[in-house]
C-alpha cells in the first residue's frame, strides 16, 4: 500500500493508506503507486483522483496549486487548496 497525506496550509486533510493516488501536474497527470521512484512536481488546480484498493471508483478531491513529493515513505502532496 501507498502512504498518502494530502496537506494544505491550514491542515491535514488526508493521511491513508491507498492502492493508488492520480495527481494534477503541471506538466500532466501523473499516477503513484506503492515504490515509485522519488520526485517532486509542481501541481496545477484540478483533482486528486484516490483508489482505495485495485478496481475500486475513485476519490475525488478537488485541489488548487502546490507540489508534490514522492519518496520512501509515500506521496505527499502540499496543496494551496483543497476541497
């Protein structure tokens, strides 16, 4: 499982374990599945798309500006805003 924590400056929105997180970036949306490699990307406004466990629909949360970081320890994301 993935390490997800979606963070906006006033809070933590979101800190779960997922099977997969679809994330807006800047240069495309990108999918992070458990052991991708590191990087970090600037992020556009559009929507975090969630998967809890394979073949399941989607979490939708819609966000605004940031970054992204993907590490050993999972993915981050550190949005101007969100939801």
């Amino acid at each position: 499982m993935l390490h997800f924590e979606l963070v906006t400056p006033e809070r933590l929105i979101r800190s779960d374990e997922v099977h997969m997180v679809t994330v807006p970036g800047t240069d495309g949306d990108f999918a992070v599945l458990e052991g991708h490699a590191p990087f970090m990307s600037t992020i556009r406004d559009g929507d975090v798309l969630v998967q809890k466990a394979p073949g399941a629909a989607p979490e939708t949360i819609a966000i605004r500006g940031g970054f992204a970081e993907v590490n050993a320890k999972g993915l981050t994301v550190l949005a101007e805003h969100a939801g």
